[in-house]
C-alpha cells in the first residue's frame, strides 16, 4: 500500500451544504439524560429509545454496514447488567454519550480497572474502541436523528442531496471512536452523499468494520488502494492516473476496471497519527 501527500481527487461536496451546517449543542442540565435499560420482555411494547437492546438494523441506520460488533454488544450487555446490580439508572450528559451520576462514576472506576488489566495494547484499544461505540449508540438514542447526527431539532437531512460517485472510486472513512456519532463530525457526509457503497464506515478498532474493509484490500489488491494523509510533503499532488499508473481516466466505467480505493482517516491530528502508525503496520502483512 503507498501513502500519497495530497490529492487531485475533488469532492463536490457543495460548500454551500457545509457552511449551512448549523452545530448546535443541546445545553443538557445537570440531570442529563438517562437511559433505562429495562428488560424487552417487561414491556407490552417496548420503545427502541428506552430498552438495552440494540439491533443490527439500529446499528446500521447510523452509517456502519457491518453486523453489530460483538465487542459493543457484550459492552451494552455489562451496562445493563451493572445497571441492575447498582439499581441506579445509566445516565448520559454532554455531548457523546458521557456517562454521568452515581452510575457513570461507578463504571468509570470499573472500566479503568478493566483496561488496565489488559496487558495486550491490542486489546486495550479494541476494549476503548467497543466502548466508545457503545456508550454512543445508547447516548445517542433518541437525540441525535441517525442519518446526520446532528440534535433532533437541527436535522439537516432534508438539505442533503445525495449523487452517485464514480463507481469505479470507493472510499473507506477510517473513523476514530470519538469521532463515531460526533455533530461537528464532516466525514459522515461522504456516505451521506454518495451512498454506504461508494463511501463506506471503518470505526478504528472494531473488527467487523476492519475485516469488511480489509477482505475488500485483499480482493482488490493492495496497488489499488490508497491512504490519503497529509504531512510535510503534502503541496505533491497526484492525479488519480498518475498514482495508480493505470488506464482509469482513459476508460472510465469500465466494467472490467478494478475497483480504486481511498482510505480517507477521520480523527483528529493525534488520534489520526496513531491510526496512520497501525494502518501501516497492518498493510506490511497484507
Ligand atoms: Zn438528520
């Protein structure tokens, strides 16, 4: 796999689109909110907002296209558990899905000692990663709409005007944890835009977003794929013919073409320089 500085690939993202974008942070009380976690079966009809099950049609109506990953499963299953232990109520503030009460500072103290005694970096991650996600997806629910991951109440779905990218290119937003279910996140508009199948979600860490994107490498080969970063070289710029040094602007659409694929890492500088490092390790023994 290379590292290109740079890019000639445009995306028309329409700038009047990202400048509409309106953040606004709900002001949450000091109550914040709190989720519920009563059992499925208690309820005649229960609410997808209120209970502790999350399915994968859930999973996937926030953008990933994987089955829901056994690591935040068994992650929502302990809440849930420690839930009923404490008989106190899980209770969310701020903005992505932070734990808080007597709950919050109960498991703050449990998943600490929980990650330390992993003694695998792998595994510590992989743990942070599954975490991160879960405690998102329940404190996201029912406040954030899960189509733009923006407040209920700024909504911006119905400006989006979706269009179809070359479909020969597919890109890989490689996403940081914290970045997963984030407002001001701008990545989530690429498969917004262009659909999961052109622009597809990788949270870093979780496997069965990693192994779709990996096997995806492998059938394609490893001179078709591409990471896009920026660094100190990054004023070189290749167009897309010179980089992959193959006929793909002479005959586009060609259903013989292989697909092209972009890794595009989605975290902030610090965040994104650590999933650079282990993306690279894991290309060698691809
Ligand atoms: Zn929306």
């Amino acid at each position: 796999m290379r590292y290109i500085a740079g890019t000639s690939v445009v995306l028309d993202t329409s700038p009047s689109l990202l400048f509409h974008c309106r953040i606004r942070r709900r002001k949450l009380g000091a109550a914040g909110r709190r989720l519920v976690m009563t059992p499925v079966n208690s309820r005649s009809q229960p609410r997808e907002s209120e209970d502790g099950i999350i399915s994968v049609e859930e999973w996937r109506r926030w953008g990933p296209v994987s089955p829901f990953p056994a690591a935040v499963k068994q992650i929502v299953d302990d809440l849930k558990v420690l839930e009923c232990k404490l008989d106190s109520p899980i209770e969310f503030g701020g903005n992505g899905g932070k734990l808080q009460g007597p709950f919050g500072a109960y498991e703050d103290k449990k998943h600490r000692a929980t990650y330390e005694a992993l003694n695998d970096p792998e595994k510590k991650f992989r743990f942070f990663s599954a975490r991160q996600v879960a405690c998102r997806l329940l404190g996201s629910r029912g406040y954030l709409c899960q189509k733009c991951w923006l407040a209920m109440e700024d909504c911006m779905c119905s400006y989006i005007k979706p269009c179809g990218l070359w479909k020969q290119i597919r890109f890989w937003l490689y996403m940081h944890p914290r970045d997963f279910l984030r407002q001001n996140n701008t990545g989530k508009l690429l498969w917004q835009i262009f659909g999961v199948q052109s622009a597809t979600l990788c949270v870093f860490g979780i496997a069965e977003d990693e192994e779709i994107m990996w096997n995806e490498f492998k059938r394609a080969g490893k001179n078709q794929v591409r990471c896009l970063y920026p660094n100190q070289n990054s004023e070189v710029t290749f167009s897309v013919k010179d980089t992959f040094g193959c006929s793909a602007s002479e005959n586009p659409g060609s259903s013989s073409m292989t697909d092209l694929h972009f890794i595009l890492l989605d975290g902030t500088w610090n965040n994104s320089a650590a999933m650079l490092k282990l993306l690279k390790d894991h290309a060698k023994s691809v």
